[in-house]
C-alpha cells in the first residue's frame, strides 16, 4: 500500500496558492485581490511561504495519510 497524501495534498495546494487563481496576497491596490489572474514578485514570494507552511501543516503536524 502507497500513502498517496503527500502528493494530492501537494498538488492541490499548488494548484489553489497559484498567485492570481483564487487570491492574490498582497495585491497590487488592496491587501487582497480575488480572481485577477495577475502576479507580482512579492505575492510570489508570500504564496510560496503560505504552500510551505500548509503543506507542513498537513504533512508534519496532522500527520495526514491517505492508502490507497
């Protein structure tokens, strides 16, 4: 049996903190824009440390498993 948690939540994660695809932090007129399918360098860098810290969240702490 293959725990399959990590990479599911890893790509879902990926797929939803994408900058632009569902929220932007921060964005370029508001702290926070939805749906505008535009990035910046800083809302790269804070999404990158969003998907770092869930995925440690759900990986590390929840010790989240999925056998398949």
């Amino acid at each position: 049996m293959n725990d399959w948690a990590a990479p599911l939540i890893a790509a879902a994660l990926f797929a939803f903190l994408s900058p632009g695809l569902l929220l932007q932090i921060p964005g370029k007129h508001h702290p926070i824009h939805f749906m505008n399918m535009k990035t910046s360098a800083a809302a790269i860098f804070v999404h990158a440390v969003l998907y770092a810290l869930v995925l440690i969240l759900f990986l590390v702490v929840l010790h989240v498993r999925l056998y398949i």
